[in-house]
C-alpha cells in the first residue's frame, strides 16, 4: 500500500515536470563510436535523438545495432589513413586496409549493412574530395542511390594523420566529383568552415548537396558568434531546406541548444535543422 502510494506521487511528479515540454525531434546526421554504445545511445535517446547516421571502424559499428526507439544508417568510413580511424586510431578495417575492396563495399550495400558512404577521410590522407582513387566508390553510392558524406574545413588536433591538409578540406574541390557522378546525393560535413562561402556556392549549383553543422555547432570547437554568423549565411542564402544537425560526438544537449538559441530562425526553421531536412536527404531516392 505504502509502494503504492509511493508510486503514484512519483509518477504524477513524473507527468507535470514533463507536461508541456513536447520534446524536440532530432535526427543526428554525424555520429561516430564511443567506448560504451550503450550508454552513448540511451543519453541520445533521452535528449530526443530518434535517428542517427554513424561512421566509425567496421568491428566497433557492427555493435550498433537497431532498437525499438532508434532507428541507425550505418556508414562506410573511406579511405583510413594508415589504416585507421583519425583520433581513436583504431583499425578501420580488420585487414588493415586503407581502401576497402569494392566487391565487398557492394556486398555490404546489398547486404544493408551499409546505408552511406562516409565519413569520407580525403582530407585527411592528403587527397582531393574527387581524387581518381574515390570515384568508384562514388559511382557505387550512385548505383545503389545511397548519399556520401564528406569531411570538410579544419580538423581537431592528434588526429594522427601526417598527410592532412587543410586546404584539401575546400568544399569547391567538389565539384569535379559532382560533374562525374551526376545526381550523386552529397552531403558537406561540418558546412565547409572555414571555407563556408565555398559550401554554399556548391550548394547553390548542385541542388541534391546538404550540409551539416556538426562540429561548428560545439562551443568549444568554434564560438557561438562565429557559429551563428556561419548559420545565418547559409539561411540567407536561401540554403535553409538543406542544412541538418549533427552532434558528432559533442555533448547533445549543448549542440542542440546551439541551434535553439539562434534567434533570427523561426521554429520551422529549427524543425528542419533538427530533422526534417535529413529526413528528405537521406529518404529523397532520384
Ligand atoms: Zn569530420
């Protein structure tokens, strides 16, 4: 009786401290992995995360595995420098390799244990986004319809990758990859910055390239003022149906709140951001 009572007071409790609050929808576009996947995904889960794109070594994404309440779109990480994933340096392929075969690349498509291919890691091995050795690769993705995701603009420090260049993180040298793949669906990760103005004028040419914020929306990555300066660009540019939201890896709740804080977007705006944009993207079959 006592249990019971108990339990009434604390799930009435329950309902008015969430009464009113309809929790914000987020689809995270860039999501690489943790030491503990669980837990990782049940702290997404709580802050509204219902759909994720993640990329990290095969042997630790086979660990990612679909739920009720997440729903999971597995990526090709492509080429690994030296063989592995920047930052957690962990093998990115069993075999060592820097570039997966195609034949299994396409086995795994058919096979839906891949959904996209990315993130891809030109810049960091010191190749062009639309370097001859990708294009493949590419013309796989555009076989099978599936979208690229592309690393783009600065890079944190202790990547380990030697052959890293910034300037290969120019989101123009796009282009020549998107003239060979027509119609190829391509997403700019982390919006191109610092070469953001690069992004948008790719994106304004070629209308099936999406961005995300990932990244750029971490305070302790880049500051809020810049962050949202970079944010009204693509907006006035008439860009606001192709930008989507990623935490890659950053505190969710702070790199959230970096885009609900933004003043000039409207709610519907932020619904985009938050989910409908990469909803369309990743859905949109050409
Ligand atoms: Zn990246």
């Amino acid at each position: 009786m006592r249990n019971a009572k108990w339990l009434l007071a604390n799930l009435t409790f329950f309902f008015l401290s969430h009464a009113g609050h309809a929790q914000q929808r987020v689809f995270d576009v860039h999501l690489h992995g943790a030491k503990d996947p669980h837990a990782q995904l049940a702290n997404l889960t709580k802050a509204g995360v219902y759909k994720i794109a993640i990329s990290t070594s095969w042997s630790l994404q086979q660990q990612y595995k679909k739920q009720d309440n997440l729903q999971l779109l597995y990526g090709l990480m492509v080429p690994c420098p030296n063989g592995k994933v920047p930052y957690s340096l962990q093998a990115c392929f069993a075999d060592g390799n820097e570039w997966p075969s195609l034949d299994w690349v396409e086995e795994q498509i058919k096979a839906g244990n891949i959904n996209f291919i990315g993130e891809v890691l030109s810049q960091y091995h010191g190749i062009s986004s639309s370097d001859t050795m990708l294009l493949p690769y590419y013309r796989l993705a555009r076989k099978y319809d599936i979208p690229v995701g592309i690393h783009t603009g600065s890079a944190g420090p202790d990547h380990g990758c030697p052959n890293f260049k910034q300037e290969l993180g120019n989101p123009s040298l796009m282009e020549t990859l998107l003239n060979q793949v027509p119609g190829l669906r391509v997403w700019i990760m982390h919006a191109g910055a610092p070469y953001h103005e690069e992004a948008i004028s790719i994106m304004k040419k070629f209308p099936q390239v999406y961005t995300d914020l990932s990244a750029i929306n971490n305070p302790d990555i880049l500051g809020h003022t810049i962050f949202s300066g970079i944010v009204k660009r693509f907006v006035d540019s008439g860009l606001e149906d192709r930008i989507m939201f990623g935490s890659d890896n950053g505190n969710i709740d702070i790199t959230m709140q970096s885009i609900s804080q933004l003043t000039f977007l409207t709610e519907e705006q932020k619904e985009k951001i938050f989910y409908r944009n990469a909803e369309h993207f990743f859905n949109t079959r050409r």
